[in-house]
C-alpha cells in the first residue's frame, strides 16, 4: 500500500516536473517572441532605411528626357574625376558634400539640386583642396562637371550641360567630343564611314550605330592618339573627353560616359533586402531570450 502511495507521488512529481519545464519553454518563447517582434520592428526600420538611402539615387521620374521634365527650379549635377595623381575626390557644392569618394576615371550618379549658381570644392586624401570654382545650373537641365588637372597643371572643372536619348533618335547614336586639355590647341576628330569627321564641340552629332576610330591631332596635324573600334549603340548618347592625367601636356587618357538618367536599383536588390530583413527577424525570434 505504502509502496504504490509512493509510486503514486513519484509520478505526479514527474508530471510536476514536466509541467513546470513545459511552461518554463513557454515563457521563454513568449519572451523571445517579444523581443523577437521588437527585432522584427528594428529589422524593418533597416530594411526602409536601406530602401531610403538607395532612393536617394534613384532617378525620379519628372526628370527623365532630354535633361528637361524636372521641377522648373531643379536641376541634376554629376562629376566625372579626372584629375591625375588623385585617387579619388570629395566633392562639396556649397556646403554640402553631395560626392564622396569619386574614384579617378570614373562618373557619379546624378543629384538634384536647385537651379542657379553653386561653388564647387573638390579635395582628395586628407582634405587637400583641388578646386574651388563657380558653377552655374539651368534649371530642368542634367549637367556634368569634369574635374580635370594633374599634379603639374592646376585643377579645372568643365561644366557641360547633357541630353538624355530621344525617342526619335532608336536608330542612331548621339556623339559629342569634349577636349579637356587644359592650354590645348589640339584637335579631336571622330572618323566616319565615308570620310565625315566630328570635331571637338560641346554639341551632339548624330552618327549611325557601329564601330568608330578617334584620332587626336596637333594644330599641325600631327597624330597625337588614336583609339580604335568605339562602338556606338542605337538610342544611346554619349560624351567624349580627352584629358591628360600626367600632365605632359599630350593626350593621355579617353573617357567614354553614357549620358542617360540614373538607372533604377535592379529589382533583385529590392528582393535580397527583404529577405534578409525577413531571416534577421526570425533568428532574434529563435535565439534571443
């Protein structure tokens, strides 16, 4: 009698137990599954931050075209670096940095800013200043400022105002050749198909898609560079800068760069942030007391 008594109180004290450890993982899950929404509520303040801070490039769509459709007070800017010995640039427009770390040979995306006359400063590693220049932007115009020089030629911008393709342009390609050689009297020819040339200039030439030569020349027609086999897309347009990076005085260096609106953020980047916003969540809610 008395060793069933002590079966019996054996067993409830194991179902005491088991209760006791069931409701213990209870309350841990019930305690995750607090913090786990507060990590939830984090990881999606992330998520809209990271979608926030990468809209901040995206283009908007009242500035699409030919550089106009902007808000009428707007304007877009980029930078294109080219200045030699510096490997890459912050860039102020007025007091605001608007372009860190460009690298040298490359082109930002471009920003909105309001219309009117802005001050450029460019500087590189540790604050060195490179530039200090006036710049003046039309309102609903794309403009791009290459910054040009080397450690032997001063600093410069070149202010340039862009065009975007056109819908009537499908079948051709829009060309313009920009001499960005500071002091330079020479001259910068785009040969064509049947012995047409386009000069240096700060306008677009409309040229027929397919494979060019460049060829740059002295005033006294001496061959300075030649580069071979451009190819040019339809319903594209493109900009042309011939620059010296090591300040010889001679040509050194062609940049080709799309002139085209920012390109959106492909919609995979979109995906991957939910995503792991969404398994960020469920490890603090399966981990984290």
């Amino acid at each position: 009698m008395s060793q069933e008594r002590g079966r019996e109180q054996g067993q409830a004290q194991k179902r005491e137990g088991r209760t006791k450890a069931a409701s213990g993982v209870g309350v841990c899950v019930g305690g995750g599954g607090g913090g786990g929404r507060k990590a939830l509520a984090g990881a999606l303040g992330v998520l809209l931050l990271a979608l926030g801070w990468m809209g901040v490039g995206a283009p908007d769509a009242r500035a699409q075209g030919a550089g106009a459709g902007a808000d009428a007070g707007a304007a877009q800017l980029r930078v294109v670096h080219l200045v030699g010995g510096v490997d890459a640039l912050d860039v102020w427009v007025d007091d605001a940095l608007r372009f860190e770390g460009i690298a040298v040979r490359s082109v930002s995306r471009y920003v909105r800013l309001p219309a009117g006359e802005h001050l450029l400063r460019a500087a590189g590693p540790g604050g060195r200043p490179a530039l200090e220049e006036r710049v003046l932007l039309q309102p609903g115009r794309a403009h791009t400022a290459v910054l040009v020089g080397s450690p032997r030629a001063r600093v410069g911008a070149i202010l340039l105002v862009d065009e975007f393709p056109r819908a009537e342009d499908r079948d051709r390609a829009r060309v313009r050749l920009i001499d960005a050689l500071p002091g330079s009297e020479a001259r910068a020819v785009l040969d064509l198909s049947g012995g047409g040339k386009i000069p240096l200039g700060r306008g677009y030439t409309p040229v027929a898609p397919g494979s060019y030569d460049l060829a740059v020349l002295s005033p006294e027609g001496e061959l300075l560079m030649r580069v071979q086999g451009l190819r040019f897309g339809p319903q594209r347009n493109y900009t042309l800068i011939v620059a010296d990076l090591q300040g010889s005085g001679r040509p050194t260096t062609l940049f080709v760069v799309r002139d085209r609106p920012n390109p959106p953020v492909p919609a995979i980047i979109w995906v991957g942030l939910a995503l792991w916003a969404l398994l960020l969540a469920r490890f603090v809610v399966n981990h984290l007391p």
